[in-house]
C-alpha cells in the first residue's frame, strides 16, 4: 500500500448530518444548502477542493439529502428562463454550480460517526491518499491550507491534520492535539489526539478543524475502530492509532493554519461567517459595514 508520491486527485465531503442545530430550517433541507450570502455553505467547500486541484469528489449523503445532487445538478429549464430573459449574471452563477467537475455520491446508511462516514468512501477512494472536506469549516480563498496539507502528505507518506490556536477555555469543543515540532519543518508531528477533552485534561490549545489529507491505511483502522465517543466511530481515534504505530501508513502530522476560517457549525457561528463574507463583498460590502456601524438593535 506505498502512496510516498502519489498526488491526491480524490475529495471526500461528509454531508450526512441531521443538522439538529438549525432546526427547524434542516427539517425538510440539507444543512449544507443553508445561504452563505448567495451561495450554500457545500458550494464553498467543493470549490476549495477543485482550486486544490482535486478532481473527483465524493460526497457522503444521507436521506433528505437530495438538494445536494440537485444544486450540483443541470437545471435545463432554469438556465433557460435566465437566458431568455437575459439574465447572464444568474446564469453563470448558477452553471457555475453544476460545471465544478465530476461529484460523486454514496449514502452513509446510519448515522455512526465521522470515522463511519469516511470508511463509506473506501471502495470509490481506493488505494490512495484522499483529502477529508468538513463543510463546517469554510476556508478562505486566498488561504491555501489545503494545498500545503497535501504536500506535506506527499513528503511524509503519512495522514496530515489541520490545527488551529484557540483559546484554551475552548479546546473541549474539539479535538486536541499533542505534538512535537519538527526541525527545519513547518509542520508538527502529532503525538496523538483527544477527542474534546476538559480544559484540565487537555495537551494543547492546538484545535483539530475539517481538513484532512489521509493516508488510505485509515481505513483498515477505522474497520476495528470501536464506537468512542457518543457511541459513534470517531475518525481522531483512528488517527491516535495511525499516530501511535509503526510501518507503512502510520504516522499522523499537522499543519498550523493561521489563516481565514469561518466557522458555520452553529448558529451564532454561521451568521458571523455570513455578515464577514458579506461584508467583503465589492457589490454591497461597503454599505452593509456603513449600516452594520449605525446598528444598534
């Protein structure tokens, strides 16, 4: 199972979710479709694997995901009217969707977990390294995270994770990381990881956030992982394995990201990311920061 060179060409975007947050919005719509300005929260996330140069997506759906494959989806009759009415701004906008590239789907039958969601990926992702995409996680364009966490998976041969700094008063929101700089490097060896630990019990303010480039041996991991916690397969016990062995496939490392991320997972979150996004938009970015200053509730 030697990867040491190959390029990942394969993205694999978990969309499974119930979205019990946003309810009662995800009652009957994807989490993943909610606006971010003009455009859903997923739209974000496939493009960023595209500009990476990833060129086969897959995503892991669940029931009630449908509005996935229909926004990614020619709309004939759509394209049509804004043509005829000469819409050309909307009809680009929404061939852009559809013209992304090649997006695969496979349902998650169960909702067991993260670790379960990525193992759904196994037969289409093969025997190669592939880039893990959370959709909670919106990376900034101008970023290039997910580019340099491929080089470093090409480098090391092993699974590469995204940190990020957080205030230690909220590491128990994530998964945290021990590491071990690396001379001469500008990414970390991970010791291993703690999913959501106590802030006492924490190793570091070093926050796992939805990237990930994976080695394909997590896959043989994550078929004898057993349930952690919240009774699902959790993908950091995985990688505290992957971390902790030896061989071919082990070995797990970071990449520090200490650029633009907003943050959608919920609701205080994603109306932060939609206001920031907003606000950098040349169309009506200036007026809404002009109003947003004259705001008072």
């Amino acid at each position: 199972m030697k990867t040491l060179g190959k390029s990942v060409r394969k993205a694999v975007i978990p969309a499974a979710g119930l979205g019990t947050r946003f309810l009662p919005a995800t009652k009957a719509m994807p989490k993943e479709m909610l606006p971010v300005v003009d455009a859903p929260a997923i739209q974000y996330v496939v493009e960023e694997a595209v500009s990476a140069g990833l060129t086969d997506v897959l995503m892991i759906t669940g029931r009630n995901k449908r509005a996935l494959e229909d926004h990614f989806d020619r709309a004939p009759a759509l394209e049509r009217t804004l043509e005829l009415k000469g819409d050309q701004v909307r009809l680009d906008a929404v061939q852009h969707a559809s013209g992304l590239g090649p997006i695969h789907y496979v349902r998650q039958g169960e909702p067991k977990g993260l670790g379960h969601a990525v193992l759904c990926g196994r037969q289409h992702v093969g025997d190669e390294p592939f880039a893990v995409l959370l959709g909670d996680d919106l990376i900034d364009e101008r970023d290039e995270l997910l580019t340099t966490m491929m080089d470093v998976q090409a480098k090391t041969g092993g699974s590469v994770i995204a940190l990020i700094e957080v205030e230690p008063s909220q590491i128990s929101a994530y998964g945290c990381a021990d590491i071990s700089a690396i001379e001469g490097e500008d990414y970390v060896r991970v010791n291993s990881l703690v999913e959501k630990p106590s802030v006492d019990e924490a190793p570091s303010n070093l926050a796992v956030i939805g990237r990930y480039v994976l080695h394909p041996a997590v896959f043989d991991v994550l078929e004898e992982t057993e349930p952690g916690r919240g009774g699902e397969i959790q993908l950091t016990d995985a990688l505290q394995t992957l971390a902790a062995g030896e061989g071919e496939g082990s070995g797990v490392y970071g990449v520090v990201f200490r650029g633009r991320r907003y943050d959608t997972g919920d609701k205080l979150s994603y109306l932060k990311a939609v206001i920031t996004l907003a606000s950098e938009r040349a169309e009506f970015g200036e007026d809404l920061k002009t109003w947003m200053k004259t705001f008072s509730g």
